[in-house]
C-alpha cells in the first residue's frame, strides 16, 4: 500500500518525493540570471521550507532586483555543498546543452 504524504501547504506528495533530493535554485527573473544552487535537500516538504526560509530571510532590495528561488529534483548528494553542487549542475547543463546541438 502506497503511503500518502502532504506537503506543508497541503499538496499531496508521491512517496518518492518525500525520500527524492531537491535543490533549491537562486535565479534572477529580470535578467535570467543563475545564482546558483543554494541548498540540496532530502524531500520536498523539507526544501520547500528551506526555500521558504531563504525567501523570508531576503532583503525587500534583492527581492526588487529580481532574484527569486526554485526547486530542481535532482540525484545530487543532500547536505552537499552549495558552491560544488552549482558546479556539478552547471557542467551537466553543459553537457545536456552540447548533446542537444
């Protein structure tokens, strides 16, 4: 039997969203800038609250600028370091992108 979860705001979850890694994502949405990865964290209820976290812990400056968070599911290593991890995603990205053309 398939156990149901609800996220803190009341949406259900699949099982393996509660064991998946997230990484909660800095970008600008004015500029499409990437700030890179701020946090890898095991389950969406958990990165949710950690993006929630970085958003209330945001200056009113950074926000009128135009930079905003996100989550990635991803099979990156929770608790990894932030700047690696941004490596990590980057050079995948690269790798996707150089695939693709």
């Amino acid at each position: 039997m398939m156990e149901h979860l609800f996220s803190a705001n009341g949406d259900f979850l699949m099982q393996d969203e509660s064991k998946a890694a997230f990484a909660v994502i800095r970008y600008n949405f004015r500029t499409y800038a990437a700030g890179g990865v701020m946090a890898i964290v095991k389950g969406r209820t958990n990165a949710e609250a950690t993006k929630s976290q970085f958003e209330v812990g945001q200056s009113a400056q950074d926000r009128q600028e135009g930079w905003r968070y996100f989550l990635e599911k991803t099979d990156l290593k929770p608790g990894m370091d932030p700047e690696a991890a941004t490596h990590a995603r980057e050079n995948r990205q690269d790798v996707r992108e150089s695939e693709g053309s």
